[in-house]
C-alpha cells in the first residue's frame, strides 16, 4: 500500500539518516527498485519525472502499476509515489488525482513571490488529499551545466519564508549539487544547509545525489538531509551492464533478456546507497 512521505521522513529526521529516492523509467526499474528495497528493509520513494510520465503513458498508468507491483510482489515496506520537479499546479493536481501519495512543486525559476504563491496553491489541494508536497529554493544546477551556479543557492531568508508561508512537509534547498553527471567537484554549502534546517526544522531534500562523494552526503545527513534522490548513478551502472551483455551476446534479440541484464548492477548501485543513508544503522 503507498504512503505519503509524511511519517518516514519525520523518522529520517529525528534519527538522522535519509530515505533513498530513486527514479523510476519502466516496469522493471520499478520491480528492481521494489525487490531490492524490500529485500533490506528499506522505506523508498519512488520518484517519477513529467518526462518519465510522458515515457509510461501518464501519471496514472504509472499509479497503477506501482500499486499493482507492490501487491504482486507482497512488498511491506513503507512506499511513497512521487512526482519529482512537477512544473505546474497543474501537473502537480494531475499527478494527485491519479494516485500519486507525494508530489514536488518546483518553482524555484520563479520568483520567491510567485514560488510561495504556487506552492501554497498545491498544499491547499494536496493536503486536503492526505498527499505530502515537497517545494524547492533556489536553483539545482541541471545535467546542461554539471556545475553549481553560486549565485543560485538557496537564500536562508528565502527558504524561511517558503517554509513557514506554505505549510509544506519538506524542502529541497539548492545548495551546491546539480542533476545528472558533476563537471568538477560538488560545492555543498553545509553552513547554509545546517542554518535552513535548524530555522525551518522541516526534513530537507538533496536533489542530484548522484556523483556526490559518500562522505559529502553523510555530512549532508548531520546537516538536516532527510532525502536523497538518486537516478544518474542507476542509469550509469545499468546502461554499462546492458552494453557489455549485447557485445558478448549479439544474437539476442528479446528485450526482455536485454533489459534483466542490467539487473543485478542496478540492485546492487541500490543497495550502497541504502546501506550509505542508513549508515548509523537506524533506517
């Protein structure tokens, strides 16, 4: 059964470890996810893009079949869907209304006016719903740039007044890391981070887990992160093992042997990252 994101992160929080966040593309991504989850007894969101939306149909196609998956697999750990970066109020309601237990509002291209304005229109909506929003400030660089702009982390001020005007349940602060593949070394604000946690006291989100050195993220943890999303680093070590199947294997054809190639690389990416969030031994 799916869960909003509400009790596992407040737990993540008071106990100071992280929830994995992984991007899910396809069914067997989602299985992967879910089997190796629930094989080390970790809660997990399952995040799911507007692109990836766009890939599966829609939002609810992808509620179905998670829901469907869960029940098939008899998996018991803590699961919450969710839309990652939705652009829109609108996308945000849509994704709701299909099912979704958690959702993220990003409005951070805005200004902090408008962000708070949106954000506060998709609390309205989702909580009446039982449904956990997740809002950002600031700007995560994206995989165009692979760098950090400075000038795009999050103000403490702003990210003060996105929290305590909005009502959301947790916050995703740009404070140095960037979606898909580093060019150079993350520059985590940990000062920053530490400062919003300690005057929002909501659970924070690192987006573009991928590429971040373990002791960063551990260090991440102390200060406040309470979720960790991660898709770069399972598209790298999938992608490789999928590659090296079909060059030793070039008669096959069936794509289901193609994609289950990459399984076992895939389930063990998942399970460093479990074991790393988790490293105090509390998740």
């Amino acid at each position: 059964m799916l869960e909003n994101t509400k009790d596992m992160l407040e737990k993540a929080k008071n106990e100071k470890y992280a929830i994995p966040h992984f991007n899910i593309n396809n069914l067997e991504w989602t299985r992967f996810i879910l089997e190796t989850c629930e094989e080390e007894k970790s809660p997990v969101i399952l995040g799911v893009s507007e692109g990836a939306k766009k890939y599966m149909v829609g939002f609810s196609t992808v509620a179905e079949m998670v829901k469907a998956m869960i029940r098939e697999l008899n998996i018991t750990i803590p699961v919450a869907l969710h839309l990652d970066h939705g652009s829109s109020v609108a996308s945000c309601k849509e994704a709701i209304d299909a099912g979704f237990t958690s959702v993220m509002i990003d409005a951070s291209k805005y200004s902090v006016e408008e962000n708070i304005q949106m954000t506060k229109e998709v609390v309205h909506y989702a909580h009446d719903k039982h449904v956990t929003v997740e809002a950002e400030i600031g700007h995560v660089g994206g995989e165009e740039d692979g760098v950090a702009d400075e000038l795009a982390y999050a103000k403490v001020e702003d990210a003060v007044r996105l929290a305590k005007e909005t009502g959301i349940d947790s916050l995703a602060p740009a404070l140095g890391s960037v979606h898909g593949i580093y060019k150079g070394e993350p520059k985590l604000d940990f000062e920053r981070m530490l400062k919003i946690k300690e005057l929002t006291n909501l659970p924070l989100v690192l987006h573009g887990g991928s590429g971040i050195p373990d002791v960063l993220i551990q260090k991440s943890i102390t200060c406040g992160i309470c979720k960790l999303n991660i898709n770069t680093d399972l598209q790298i070590v999938w992608a490789k093992s999928v590659r090296q199947f079909l060059n030793e294997n070039q008669v096959v054809y069936d794509p289901r042997k193609i994609i289950k190639s990459g399984e076992q690389a895939m389930k063990n990416m998942i399970k460093e990252k479990i074991y790393l969030l988790r490293s105090n031994g509390k998740a």
